[in-house]
C-alpha cells in the first residue's frame, strides 16, 4: 500500500483536514502523537475521518499491520450476487488507496525560522524510511524552505510541495488561501499605501498563540501596535472549521486599533496539490 506522508503547517489545519476528509480511498490515517494535534483530530472527525495516533517511531509497525475492514469478507457473504459486485466494485478501486501519515509540526517554530528548518528537515529525513512521498504542507516561509528541492535531490523518496497552477511553489498560508503568489501580489497591490495583516481562521484564531510559544509576551503588541500597520484582512477560504472566525478577527482588530476588510480566499491549492501528489505514488512505476 503507498505512503504518503505530509509535513504540516499549523496554520494550514484547516486545509488539511479539509483535504483529508474528501479523500474517500484513505485506507489507514496516522497523524503522529504530539502536543499540537488536538484541533486537527476534532476537525478531521468532523469531517468523518477517522484517525490513528502515535508516536512517530510506532508509525512504521502500523503501517504494516495496518487492518482495511472494507476488504475483509467473509465467503458467505460474497455468495450473494449484489454483495459480490459492491465488493468487486470496493477491491478495484482498492488500487487508489493509500496510507497517509501527518506530521503537524508547532506553531511556535514561526518564531525563528532557522529552527523551522531544522525541524522540517529533520522530519522529512525520519520519515522518509517509511514514505513513498512526501507533502510539505508549508510555503517557503520567508525563503527559509526554498531550497528543499534542491538539499533532497539525491533522497528516493520525493518531495512534493504546495504548489499554484502555475507551477511555483507558495510563499506561506496566505498565498495558499489567496490562490498563490501572484493573487499575493495583486493582494498587497491593492492595500497600497497601508500596513496590512492577512488573516486567515487559523491565524484570527492563534495569534495569541505566538506569544505564549515565543516565551516573549510583549512580541504581538510590540510589531503590531506600530502605527504603520492599521488595516486587518479577513480572508474568507470557505472552511468553516473555526466557528468563531468573525468574532476573532474583531478582537484582533480592537486590539490594535485596525480597520477590517474582506477578501476571497479558498482551500483550491491545497487540493489541487494534495491530490497530485496522491495521483503520483499511486502510479509510481
């Protein structure tokens, strides 16, 4: 059975248990045990999915004793004829499922980016003995993840990436929810003129989050009460995973003393790269 594992942004949650809850041919879903997975666990179950937890080196035994209950029947049952054909049906389209492993990574490596690579290269080496591919489910992060291509070139297991229908790799979560880095652009081109932070329902929802992970209470108030910043961008992605979006975005905006606007945003990059990667193991030669 392929593996596909995928390395994850917090703040990409959302689009994560978005994709995973449309894909119907998961035969056995990992996400590995860790302090920051209690939200993605109670969105994917939202979504029907359910979900195996463990330590990140039990993950190899599961795979391989992984149970698919759709394929074990009985002889009795596959005597009647209807019941043989829904399970020919389920057995061919056996040859799409896949295993796939997440690794949500903390959100408080945004605070020193260095860190952030290390720990996202470090995961990409572990797991990679298990994976017939690899979802990083990051942007470039200021740059600091551009060279992954590059530094795995000789690694078995490929890489695949968040990618827009143009090609290029995006440069965070915003650009993903925007539709990629040109959307980005046109974005900032429009806020011209004006500080501008883009929310999304992960970052209304955890911005808090970065002063308590950064061990400095003072970093959220110190970069955002400068003057220059004054316009807070509600990024509508259409998941509606977070229930308290509005309200969140309105606290953030009395805080620092901003004016909101919307903008249209949407989860279609991450699938669009999600299901490519899953299409590639699935047909790997």
């Amino acid at each position: 059975m392929p593996v596909l594992s995928i390395i994850a942004c917090g703040m990409l949650e959302d689009e994560l248990a978005h994709v995973l809850s449309r894909d119907r041919n998961i035969k056995q879903l990992i996400v590995v045990e860790n302090r920051n997975i209690s939200g993605l666990l109670r969105k994917l179950r939202s979504g029907n999915s359910i979900p195996r937890t463990a330590p990140l080196d039990r993950v190899p035994v599961l795979l391989k004793t992984g149970f698919d209950p759709y394929l074990q029947v009985s002889k009795s049952l596959k005597k009647f004829p209807f019941i043989e054909k829904m399970f020919q049906k389920i057995e061919s389209e056996a040859e799409e499922r896949i295993d796939v492993v997440v690794n949500l990574l903390r959100l408080g490596l945004h605070t020193d980016l260095e860190l952030l690579k290390s720990e996202v290269y470090k995961s990409i080496r572990e797991m990679a003995v298990f994976s017939d591919g690899i979802l990083i489910f990051y942007g470039t992060c200021g740059h600091v993840l551009g060279d992954l291509e590059k530094d795995f070139t000789d690694m078995k297991c490929p890489l695949f990436f968040l990618k827009d229908r143009s090609g290029e790799i995006v440069e965070d979560c915003i650009s993903a929810a925007l539709g990629g880095n040109d959307a980005y652009a046109e974005a900032m081109l429009a806020c011209r003129g004006k500080g501008t932070i883009y929310l999304t329902p992960m970052w209304a929802s955890s911005w808090k989050k970065f002063e308590i992970e950064s061990g400095n209470r003072d970093l959220n108030h110190r970069y955002l009460r400068n003057p220059r910043y004054c316009l807070a961008v509600k990024i509508e992605t259409g998941l509606s995973y977070e229930p308290d979006f509005h309200e969140n975005v309105q606290e953030f905006a009395r805080t620092f003393g901003m004016e909101i606007t919307g903008m249209k945003g949407g989860a279609e990059i991450a699938e669009y790269s999600y299901f490519a990667a899953r299409k590639k193991i699935v047909r790997k030669p």
